[in-house]
C-alpha cells in the first residue's frame, strides 16, 4: 500500500476495530481519490466549455456535434482505474472474509438470532458445543430460541439478550439467521454489515482488534420499532469473556 494516499482518517470514519478494516477504509481513500480526480476534472471542463462555446463565439449552433478522441481515452481510464479497485482490492477483500474461514475449532463462535426488534446471542458455554434447537420450544420470556434443555450439549449454553461479548485477536465465527423478517447486522467499527435472512443460516467471520464497547445497529428497516433494535459488543481479552460466560450461567442470567 502507498501510504501517502491513504485519507481514510480526514473521512469521518468510525474507530477501526478489526484486522481487515484498514483494508477496507483503504479502499475507501483510493475511491475518494479517484471522486475527487474525476470532480475537478469535470470542473475544469466545464468551465472550459461554457468558456470555450460561448454565444458570443459561437452565434450559430452546430448539429455535428463535437469530435475527438480525448473524451474516449478519459472514459477508457476511468473504466481502468475502476476496474483496478474491483479487482485489486475489492475482490480480494471480498473473497477472504467469504472464502477464507478460519480452520475448524480455532475461532471463538457465537450464533445470533435475529427477531423484531432483538439479537439473541447464544453462546456455547466451556464444552463449546451448541445445544439443539427446535422452533417448537420457543417461547419469547423464557426461551427465545428454542434450545432443547434435555440436549446435553445446552447443559452449559448461555443465550444473552443485546449483550455479545468478544475476545480481542481472536477470529470470531457468527452464524446469523432470523425468526422472521430481514435484519441486517452491523458494527461501524468492525467495517462489517451483513443482511440476515429468514430460513438461511449465514456466517461470518472477522478478528476484534480493539478492547472496548461498540453498539450493533439493525441495518435493515424490519419494522415499526427498528429503531429499538440495539446490542451491544463487549471486546475484552479471552480469560475475561469466559469468565463473564461462566458468572452469567451461575447467576441465571440467560434469558
């Protein structure tokens, strides 16, 4: 990366939070670049031609229109320069955070159940192994999810209302589906927002690299209370996302 063209911290944006947001707001620079190129460019131009065309120059209008090459090469770079933020950072971009999952067992995973207008966080407690869960046995106040208590895999499940708690450079896996309606998961911080879709299981994956608090935002209008749909991200190193784990079990707090 040219380091010298990376604006990203005069754009107003979030705090980065996770390996792959300095990529992300990369991009971003070079495409404010490329806006910023193309608008005095214009500018220019169109300066030039109310200039250059004037009434006074030109008394009689033309229907030939205008000829020359220039407006085609300008187009031509345009499209290359284009093509080059697709395929030389977008893509990549893309196909590591879709494609590159972090190996089996190594990354710290949550499943989040999206419903009108709450996240419920089901995390797998020490065995980490998520307990089964049937629609059958959901009810809103005591069950939310549905999760079969006489599995013995949710012996030691804990399922938290808007609370996500995270390890910091850890790769974190969540699983987001929905109870109902399309919501969107998004953290501004973590340069991640992801439509969850109802029926579909839909992962993602990412790796926390700032200690602190930042709020998740429905991205997606799900309803006449979307704006309630608020969490909460807690990231913390490991020893204390356990331990939070395990006093929230001993105290009840599921739920």
């Amino acid at each position: 990366m040219l380091d010298f063209l990376d604006i990203s911290k005069y754009l107003g944006l979030p705090t980065s939070a996770t390996a792959h947001a300095p990529g992300i707001d990369y991009m971003m620079s070079l495409v404010h670049w490329l806006m910023l190129v193309l608008c005095v460019g214009w500018g220019v131009y169109f300066i030039y031609v109310l200039f250059r065309f004037r009434q006074s120059k030109n008394p009689t209008a033309s229907y030939e229109g205008a000829r020359g090459k220039y407006s085609k090469m300008q187009e031509g770079a345009v499209i290359l320069i284009e093509s080059a933020l697709l395929v030389g950072f977008a893509f990549p971009l893309w196909g590591q955070l879709k494609n590159e999952f972090p190996a089996e067992n190594t990354a710290f995973e949550v499943h989040i159940i999206a419903e009108q207008f709450t996240w419920n966080i089901h995390y797998p407690g020490a065995d980490g192994i998520f307990g089964r869960r049937d629609i059958h046995l959901i009810d809103l106040s005591t069950n939310p999810i549905g999760l079969d208590e006489t599995d013995p895999a949710a012996a030691d499940d804990l399922v938290m209302i808007n609370e996500l708690h995270l390890p910091v450079d850890r790769d974190v896996v969540i699983n987001l589906s929905s109870k109902d309606v399309i919501h969107s998961f998004g953290v501004p911080q973590f340069r991640i927002k992801q439509d969850v879709i109802p029926g579909l299981v839909i992962p993602i994956w990412f790796r926390p690299t700032l200690e602190g608090e930042f709020e998740i935002a429905c991205a997606q209008l799900c309803g006449i209370s979307h704006y309630r749909m608020r969490g909460f991200v807690t990231v913390e190193p490991q020893a204390r996302v356990t331990d939070w784990i395990q006093q929230m079990i001993d105290e009840g707090a599921a739920f």
